[in-house]
C-alpha cells in the first residue's frame, strides 16, 4: 500500500465511523447511511474499506 492509499483508506475509515455514529443515534437513517457508503466510496476509493462496507449496513 502506497503513502497515497494509506491515506485515503484512512480517511474514508474516519468518514465512515463519523457517519456510523450518526446513524446509531438516529440523526440519518439507513438509506442515508448507504448513499454516504458509495459516496465516500467513489471519493476516497479505498482498498480494504471497500471490501467491508456491505457488511455494515445492517
């Protein structure tokens, strides 16, 4: 892994958990919560966070 996709990866990691935090306490719903999930995706393009983000969406 790149200095480059290090820091992508991590700052998706840092999006995401923001994020999660906001949908535990209801502030966006689950919908929001997968749109944002292929937003920050697309964005930051990041190696093992994308091989995990589906499984947290439930």
């Amino acid at each position: 892994m790149t200095k480059e996709q290090f820091k992508e990866e991590k700052n998706y990691q840092a999006s995401k958990m923001c994020f999660r935090q906001m949908l535990e306490k209801g502030i966006i719903t689950q919908e929001e919560y997968k749109q944002i999930g292929t937003i920050l995706l697309e964005k930051y393009q990041p190696i093992l966070g994308s091989l995990f983000f589906g499984n947290c969406l439930t």
